[in-house]
C-alpha cells in the first residue's frame, strides 16, 4: 500500500501507520493499493470507515462497471484493457474511492495471464506526471480525472491497434488472398471481439460518470466529470465506426465465399445433367452390346455415337441457359 500526500504539485511519501494523522492533515491524500488483501481491507475499513459491501467489492472481480455514492465519497469501479494472447481482451479493473480530500484506488483482482505491472499503468504514469512536475492536481477529482483520461486514452490506443487489424484483413479480402479460410475467420472474429470490448467498457464507463455527474455535490469538478462522459463516448463512437466498417469486411468475405460455393454447385449441377443420361443408357445397354463372347460392334457404336450426341445437346443448352 502507497501512502502519498500532494501540495502544492509536491508528493511525499509516508507509511501506512501514519493515515490517521494524515487524514485530518492538510494536502491530497493519495492511497494506492496495488493488492486489496485482508490487511489492507482492515486499514481502509478502520481508517477511512468505508462501508464493508464497497471492501467486498473492492476485494474481489466486478464483471461490470458500477457507481455506490457515500456520505463522504463515492466509490466507482472502472475496466481498462489488456491485449492478451489470440485476441483476448482482459478486463483489468481499478477502484476508487473518491473523497473530499482523498482518493483510494485499488487494482484487481486480476487474470493470472495478465502480468502484474498492467494494472498499475495509468497510476504509475500520473505519478511519474506528478513527480516530473508536468500536474499538480489540487483535488481529489482533478487527480482521479487524471487517471480515468489515461484509461480512456489507453481504450483509444487499442482502437487503432484493432483498426491497423481490421485494415490488413480488409486487403486482402478485396485482394482474394485469404490463406487459411478458418484461420482468416478467427483473426476475423479476433478483431471484432477486441472492439466490441472496448466499445462495451467505454459505453458502461459513460454511464457510470454520467451518473456521477447527476450525483455530484462539488460545482467546480464537474467540468473534469463531463470531460470524462466526453471521452468515454468518443471511443464508444469510434469503436463503433471501427466495428461496423469490420462487419461490412465480414459480410464481402461472407457474400463471396457463399458465391463461390453457388458457382460451385452450378457446375456440378451441369455435370450430373450431362453424365446422367449418358449413364442411364449405358446401364440399360451395356450388358447387352458387351459380352465375354461376342461384342456387338455396330450396335455399340451407335450407342457412343448417341451418348455424344446427347452429351454434345445438353452441354449446348447449359451454355444458352449461362450455367457455364
């Protein structure tokens, strides 16, 4: 557990010991978790009295963004992503409890398949923004905006990652080289899977500072709460533009495959309208013409002749018909 206290755009590190003292102090009080276990649950219930369902659900996986205000704060659940291995998206949670005067954040539980350092990015990077000199926030909203616009500007990053995807398949659909055909449908599906993920955690992001907007009680944040209800539903809105010009690769790739397999069905349509007389003669006439003793050769001729002929008829009349 990180115990920081910001003034002035200066940050001071101190122990956990000393949060009592520090909660009536002056400046930001800044707690970073990095992993709510039992001990850390304790200090945060006995310290800052925070109700024992928000620790529960600080403690462990929230499936979906949620929003509880407080008498003194409120308590916000949050998901950025993670790219894992085949087009996976991780859900890597933050947690916060935003104060008067205070800010919690709390990080995971996570998926053992997500390394432990990305979950502490967007507080590590606003630190290291602090520490440089580069912000100096004054309140415990202005500090959390700060962090919220590095989870938003990380979804966005994943947009144009999943969106350089979306245009290399796009290529070589229109191309027509496609390689595998199941391994071209699961990178696909990959792609869409990636920004339909973003599209839901920036979607439900929104709505969850849009109610915080509704819940707010301090005027002079809630240009930073609108900001963030802005920057959740612009990559909403490009996740989406990105998701439907996919769908429409999808559906080429769906309408050319299907026209191939037609074209393919015509021609063995063809074939079996040729072959099927001509077998259905030679069934009745074969046994007859061609025997151990003595073959008909006259006879058989005519029937070769005839087989021609009539294959010769019907492969003239699939042209005129445009079948081939």
């Amino acid at each position: 557990m990180d115990v920081r206290v910001i003034r002035s755009g200066a940050v001071s590190t101190h122990a956990v010991e000393e949060l009592p003292g520090l909660l009536d102090g002056d400046g930001l009080l800044w707690v970073d978790v990095p992993v709510c276990d039992e001990a850390a649950t304790r200090v945060l219930g006995e310290v800052f009295g925070f109700h024992p369902l928000a620790l529960r659900d600080a403690a462990q996986r929230n499936r979906v963004p949620k929003i509880h205000p407080y008498q003194d704060h409120v308590f916000v659940v949050l998901h950025a992503p993670h790219l894992g291995a085949r087009g996976h998206v991780h859900y890597v949670e933050l947690d916060q409890f935003i104060g008067k005067r205070f800010l919690v954040t709390v990080h995971g539980p996570t998926n053992p398949a997500v390394p432990p350092d990305i979950p502490l990015r967007q507080t590590r990077d606003v630190l290291r923004r602090i520490e440089a000199g580069k912000l100096a926030p004054a309140t415990p909203f202005e500090l959390s905006y700060a962090i919220v616009s590095g989870i938003t500007r990380l979804q966005e990053t994943l947009v144009e990652d999943m969106t350089a995807d979306v245009w290399r398949l796009e290529q070589r659909v229109t191309a027509g080289h496609l390689g595998n055909p199941e391994q071209f449908l699961e990178e696909l599906f990959q792609a869409r899977h990636g920004l339909l993920a973003v599209r839901t955690m920036a979607a439900l992001g929104g709505e969850i500072y849009g109610r915080m907007a509704a819940l707010s009680r301090h005027p002079q944040d809630e240009h930073y709460i609108a900001d963030v209800v802005d920057q959740f539903s612009r990559v909403r809105s490009v996740a989406d533009g990105e998701r439907e010009y996919l769908q429409g690769v999808i559906e080429f790739y769906q309408a050319r495959t299907e026209t191939k397999m037609t074209i393919a069905a015509e021609r063995l349509a063809v074939i079996a309208a040729v072959t099927l007389p001509i077998t259905a003669l030679s069934s009745v006439l074969g046994m007859n013409l061609i025997v151990n003793d003595h073959t008909q050769g006259l006879h058989l001729v005519a029937v070769l002749v005839v087989m021609a002929i009539m294959s010769g008829t019907l492969l003239t009349w699939a042209r005129r018909q445009g079948w081939w």
